[in-house]
C-alpha cells in the first residue's frame, strides 16, 4: 500500500506540473466581463505519530484529494462576490484506521460593496466539517473521546456595514453568527459500559454585535472606540449511555460577555517597517442571570520588515470564552513568527506559539513550534511543506500529549 501511494503521489504531481506547464492563463470558465470560474484543488499527504492528540499515541499517514470550484464575480468593481465549494477525501494507509476515511466538506461565500463612496459592506458566509482532537484537548477533556476523532460541522455567518461621517472619522457595525453541531458520535469504552465520544460536549451558538469608532488620526495610523456585546447559548451534544443513564441536565444555559476596549490600527513608525493592529479592553461576563466577572481581554498584532527579504512577527492575544464543555475558558496565546522570501517564488517560515488555557477544573499549557515553506511553481501551481511540533501539558493526565506532524500539499487553480 505504500509503494502504490508513493507511486500515486508521483504521477499526481508529474501530472499537476506537465499540465500547469501549458494550461491558458485565462479562467475555466468566463461569464462576459464580470464573472470568472477556477478549478479549484488541493492534494496532501500527512504524517503524525499521535493521530488522536492523547496521551497514548496512535501513527499514522493519510493522503486528502480536495477537487473544487471558485467563482469570482465583479472582481475589479463597486459589487463583487465569491463563491467557494470544495469537498476532501481523506484516506489512511493503515487499513486498521480505514473506519475514519470519510470526506469533509467546505463553503464559503462572500459579497463586497464599497463604490468609493461614505458607504462600504460586508456579508461573509460559511459552513465546514473537520475531525480532529487537538483544539477539544486543550480543554482538559482527557480519555473520554478514546480512539476516535470528534467530527463536528461549523457554520459562520456575518454582516458589516462602515460608513464614513467625515474625511478622518468612520462608524461601523456588525452581527455575526457562529454555531457547531457534532456529527456521527462514535461509541468509545469497554463492553458494558459504552458511551459516545461526544458525551461530555456541548454545542455552542453565538451572536455577536460590533460597534466601531474610528478616527484617522494620520495618514497611515488610526485610532478609535471597540464596543461588542456577546451571547452564546449552550445545547446539549449527542449523548449515549449503554447502562441507560440520561444525561445530566446542562449547568449552563449561556453566557453573556461584553467588551469595551480602544484600537490602534496602520504604520507604527514613520519608516512604514513596523505596523500594528492593536485592540485592548476590558470583558465583563456571566453565566445565565449570575453576577458579573471581568478580566483583561486584548489581541495584539505587530509585523516588522528586518530587510526587504527577511520579517518578523508577534502576536499576543487574551480572552474568555465560552467552552464545549459547558463551562468558559480563559486563554492566553503568543506567538512569534519570522518569514523569509528567498525570491519571487519561495518562502519560508519559522513560528513558535504557547497557550495558556484554564477551562473549568483544567490547566492546559500548550506549546507548537512549526516550520514551513511555500513554493509557486507558475500561476496555477504551488507546493507547500511543513513540519509542527505540539507540547501539550494539562492538569488532566490523560489530555498531556505531544505529537509531530510532516506535511506535504500541492495547490492547483486553473
């Protein structure tokens, strides 16, 4: 099986880099002047040696197909769109995995307003499956999802309007939806006492309400007011139970979070080397009718041009959240990232990450450190590889975990 996988993978790019050779530089399909459709794909294959991001660790190698369209409307006018839609196909090498190979949808879909007038808008949309432990175990979850992948859908909804009151002042104001469900439990523990690996979960549906204030205060640097006010609602996930215990009732309900905070956003230094997106607040929140907490929320983004090839960037990032196990979590993330442009067509890139995250009774330190690169063989084709490292460290035994995992994916859009 893995020489055919070998030899699969080597035809498949033989056959992406032949065809990128001559296909037309002109789109698969043209509608008049406005409207443009792409082929749209993707193929990887990925190594790890921890598959279910747990304590006790699972190898394996899979390869994804990923065929889909692009649609691109009005790309250079007042009104433009996109649509995309993209379905992967993942299998396993193992044949003892082959009960994970499934196939994972993803859309997106957006419109732009914006003539040159006071007036700009934004509707964004989107809906995607994924399988994967990772971001459920720096809750603390522990043994409880076993060997299985939680499989859940996604969806995201959102809308912005900006409006410019004068030369140098601008409002905005947004809503925004984003919700979850679990699909296809899968049954985990020993005969008798089986349960779903979904049985400690819960679904999160959350709406937010943005309001901006923002005043140009030079020509590339601009400062303003951040308002948003959040409430997610907690819903039961699905639960089995093979001794017939119901599911306890949700301690939760929702929480409720409000933020206030002020922003710098553009050129940091008259040089234009260093730029930032900076907003820094305070949340006040709560469950159900209870009183209020407050913290320090922020989400710092700094870039610095070293030299014309070589950059650096830090990010830091605080905040409370609702969690999928009915309860909040506070986290703190930093990352640092260094990028080097080798030429036109080559990148590379270093980052190292450490998340501090108590959800509930759990302590989850995590640290990811990536390494990865980026080539563009022509227009339509690119080749991208990488290798990460996650050092995860909880409070809950069973959800301490390292795994490392290689990557190799082609990109091909015609």
């Amino acid at each position: 099986m893995s020489r055919f996988l070998i030899a699969a993978s080597a035809l498949t790019v033989s056959a992406l880099v032949q065809g990128a050779n001559w296909i037309p530089t002109s789109p698969l399909v043209q509608i008049g002047n406005d409207c443009d459709i792409y082929f749209d794909a993707a193929a990887s294959l990925e190594v790890t040696d921890n598959l279910y991001s747990s304590a006790t660790k699972t190898s394996a190698t899979s390869w994804m197909v990923t065929p889909g369209f692009l649609l691109e409307y009005g790309k250079d006018s007042a009104l433009s769109a996109t649509i995309s839609a993209k379905r992967t196909y993942v299998n396993f090498t193992d044949k003892a995995l082959s009960d994970l190979e499934d196939s994972r949808d993803a859309l997106t879909a957006g419109i732009r307003f914006a003539d040159g007038g006071p007036l700009s808008l934004s509707v964004d949309s989107s809906y995607r499956v994924t399988a994967r432990n990772d971001d459920l175990q720096m809750q603390g979850l522990g043994g409880i999802l076993g060997a299985t992948l939680v499989r859940q859908a996604s969806y995201a909804h959102s809308f912005r309007a900006d409006y410019k009151l004068t030369e140098k002042l601008s409002v905005g104001l947004g809503y925004a939806n984003s919700y979850n469900h679990y699909l296809d439990p899968v049954k985990t523990g020993t005969a008798g006492s089986y349960v779903y690996n979904t049985n400690t979960l819960t679904e999160l549906n959350t709406k937010s309400m943005p309001v901006s204030f923002d005043y140009q205060a030079f020509e590339k640097l601009g400062f303003g007011l951040a308002l948003q006010h959040d409430v997610t609602d907690y819903s039961a996930a699905p639960y089995y139970s093979q001794a017939g215990t119901p599911r306890p009732a949700l301690t939760y309900k929702q929480l409720v979070k409000d933020f206030a905070g002020l922003t710098a956003k553009g050129q940091l230094t008259e040089s234009g080397k260093l730029n930032g997106n900076i907003r820094v607040g305070y949340s006040q929140y709560h469950y159900d009718s209870a009183a209020n907490d407050s913290d320090l929320s922020y989400s710092i983004n700094l870039s610095h041009s070293l030299t014309e090839r070589l950059s650096h960037s830090l990010t830091l990032s605080r905040d409370v959240t609702a969690s999928s196990t009915n309860s909040q979590m506070a986290s703190k993330n930093y990352t640092y990232g260094i990028a080097y442009n080798a030429s036109e067509d080559l990148n590379f890139n270093l980052s190292a990450t450490k998340s501090d995250v108590h959800a509930s009774t759990s302590q989850v330190d995590t640290y990811v450190y990536t390494l990865g690169t980026d080539y563009k063989y022509s227009k339509h084709l690119s080749f991208q590889a990488s290798y990460s490292l996650n050092d995860s460290t909880s409070s809950v035994a069973s959800s301490t975990y390292t795994s490392n995992t290689f990557t190799l994916s082609a990109a091909f859009r015609y």
